[in-house]
C-alpha cells in the first residue's frame, strides 16, 4: 500500500482524515461524521465498504458517489502506476483489490480538493490498507468477535489489531466497548502517548443519554454518541457547533441500516446486521417492530458464514412470523440446507426456501404478505443491496461481482 501510495504521489497525505475502525458501526458513525462535517459547509470525501449496489458508492464526495466513466478514467490512470510497481518489484507488487481501491479514492479527494475524508478500515486496522494515514483522530466504534480467522479468538486479540489505527500524539474515541477490550486499547493508547476519548465517560452508560439520530436503534444512539464526541475532539479547528452536530445526525443517510421502503403496500425494512454484535441491536428493532405493529414481521434472511448465521438465525427465530432462507450472490453465502440446519427447533412458523428475485420481481412488487404488513430483509449488507437494486432501478445495475470477497 505504502508502495502504491508512493507511486501516486502520497495523496493521502494532502486530505486532512478521520480513520474509524470497529467490529460493527463503524460505517455509520462515518455517514454520521461526513453529514456534520458538510452541514458545516466543508467539502468531504467519504470511503467506505463494501458497496450497496455500484462500486462507486464506495468514495464519495459530498454524498456523490463515484461516477462509472471517473471511475473508468481513474482505473485507467492507475494501471500505469501498477504497471511502474510491478516492473520495479515483480508480481509480487501488484496491490490488492481493496489496495487498488483505497489508493483510488485518496487520489480522488486530492484532486476533488476535499477539506477532509472520513475513512472506514476494511478489515481490522493493524495492517489494514488504509492504515497509511495519520488522521486528526482515530475511531473505534465497538469490539466484537468476528472475523476471528484473521483478527484473533479474543476479545484482546481483535481489540490490538483494531488498535493498530492509533498512531502517535493522535486523540483517540473510543466507543461503547467490553471491558476487556477497552483494557487492551487504553494501553496501546498509553504506549504512543495518545489521548483517550470515552463515550461512556462522556455520555455515561444508558442510551436515552446519547444524542439522538434520524438512524432507527439503540445501537444509533451510541453511533451517535461517538460521532458527536468526535467532532467535539476536532470543535475548533473545524468550526463545529453543538447545533450543527445535532442537525446533522438528524439528517444521516445511511442505506441498507433499517431503512424502511414502501413496496406495494408493505413496510419493507433492510438490515445489514451480520454478526452476533449486530445481532442483539436487530432483535431490538425487531421487538420494536412487532410492538409497532402488533404482529411478527415476514423475515428474508441470507448470511455469510455459519458462524455467523447461528446467532442471527436465533433471534429471528423469536421475532418472526415466518421465515425465507435466501443465498446472497457471494461464495461465502450460506446455503438454504445449511440455514435450515442452524434455526432452533420448535419454530412455530412456516419456513421456506426461495429467492429474491422470486419476491421481489420488480420495482414495487413483493409477493410476501399483505398490505400493511411488515417484511424484513436481514443477514448480509450484500443481501441488502441485491433487494435495493431490484425495487430502486435507478441506483444502477447490481455490482455484486466487484465485492472483495
């Protein structure tokens, strides 16, 4: 990556950043961060993955997501300096995927002349790719296990690789966290003598104390609560006011996070949430959810990962009325065979096996339920975008081939 930045220039270096790393939450605490920074009237740049429906959404500049033809020219553009690295190193240094794409969007905030970029990490942090930059303040939004197969098995483990984004003298935010892994990052902190910013201190540890967002969950409330602390780290250089933030995280636009859609008549509801840790904020939605409308919802559920699956499956088990096993367009999607196998036995409800494009055919057409009632799609951010693609045409054609796994 350093190689790749090298050969471009260090445009990383020209766009002051806020690098956001965490189990969970970390995308929406950046679309929290980007919307108060440009309610104040600056120009951002926003990377983030992976993608809903088109590639481009993934580097944006004041909420305009990459166009196909800049992406085409800037992929041109590239290639020669891929070609450069590779016959200088050999095959060996040709960058990644995801490589490619971060040099790729810090050279289109340079050039777009962005006053500041809010940076998701991809994987971990240690040496994730965007690990090259030196932000004004480094986030970590939560801790949880997955990913263990490269992260670690422990909350210690994956909390020190989060950690890795902490660079020296640099101010530090860390969201709501286990103890455990607060412990490991306080004293990566401590090491490289960089000051530590705590939601709980700040916010204390109740969610109805945490500013409110336009974002449906308690899980926002702490999302929220980080953003905000955020930008009160950064309040006089940015020119940011207390109004303006609490402006701001009322008018997030976040897809694919409990975004509710209306399709002919239904509440259809899109929720990314993958992981044990997701999981617990989506059975609180859902609760709500049934409380709102007095009845289980229809839930379309598709996962990547058994391991994943099983603690998903387990409260959608409690919450829904029904239930469709779908497989998103990803190798690492569970089966419907496997699905099946991890729901808890004595599920009242009828189960089925079925697509999405089967039930969803069209824009405006669900062929679950009835008026009135409500359908949630749940399991995958990849799931989400495969049911954003069919019933919002205009977003563009599914890019589910240029995932990164």
């Amino acid at each position: 990556m350093l190689g790749l930045a090298e050969a471009l220039g260090h445009p990383e270096r020209r766009v002051p950043c806020v690098h956001v790393a965490g189990t969970n939450g970390k995308g929406s605490v950046c679309a929290m961060l980007e919307a108060i920074f440009r309610a104040a009237g600056w120009r951002t740049g926003l990377y983030t993955s992976p993608h809903l429906v088109r590639l481009g959404e993934r580097i944006q500049v004041n909420r305009c997501a990459l166009e196909t033809q800049r992406l085409d020219d800037w992929v041109g553009e590239l290639a020669d300096a891929v070609g450069t690295m590779v016959v200088a190193g050999g095959p060996d240094a040709r960058p990644s995927y995801f490589e490619f794409m971060t040099g790729l969007a810090f050279a289109h905030f340079a050039r777009e002349r962005c006053d500041i970029a809010i940076i998701e990490t991809g994987l971990g942090g240690r040496i994730d790719a965007t690990n090259i930059v030196v932000p004004e303040v480094s986030v970590i939004t939560s801790i949880g296990l997955d990913h263990g197969e490269f992260l670690g098995d422990t909350l210690e483990k994956i909390a020190a690789e989060k950690a890795g984004i902490i660079k020296p003298g640099r101010p530090v935010v860390l969201g709501r966290l286990p103890a455990a892994a607060e412990r490991t990052i306080r004293a990566i902190a401590t090491e490289r003598k960089a000051p530590v910013w705590s939601v709980t201190e700040e916010f204390g540890a109740a969610a109805e104390d945490c500013p409110s967002t336009n974002l449906v969950g308690e899980h926002q409330r702490w999302n929220a609560a980080t953003a905000t602390l955020v930008a009160r780290t950064m309040t006089a250089r940015w020119r940011l006011s207390e109004a303006g933030i609490a402006r701001a995280l009322m008018a997030v636009d976040w897809p694919g996070r409990w975004q509710e859609l209306s399709v002919a008549g239904r509440r259809v509801i899109l929720d990314g949430a993958h992981n044990a840790e997701g999981a617990e904020a989506l059975e609180g939605n859902l609760v709500q959810l049934r409380n709102e409308t007095d009845r289980p919802p229809i839930i379309i559920v598709g996962v990547l990962g058994a391991s994943r699956a099983g603690p998903l499956l387990a409260v959608i088990a409690r919450q829904a009325g029904g239930i469709h096993l779908v497989v998103p367009q990803q190798a690492r999607a569970c089966t419907q065979a496997e699905l099946a196998a991890l729901l808890p036995s004595g599920f009242p409800g009828e189960v089925h096996r079925s697509t999405i494009d089967a039930l969803f055919p069209g824009p405006d057409k669900c062929r679950l339920g009835a008026p009135g009632d409500a359908v949630v799609v749940a399991g995958s951010l990849y799931l989400a975008g495969e049911v954003l693609a069919r019933l919002e045409p205009a977003r563009g054609p599914l890019e589910h081939d240029l995932q990164d796994f």
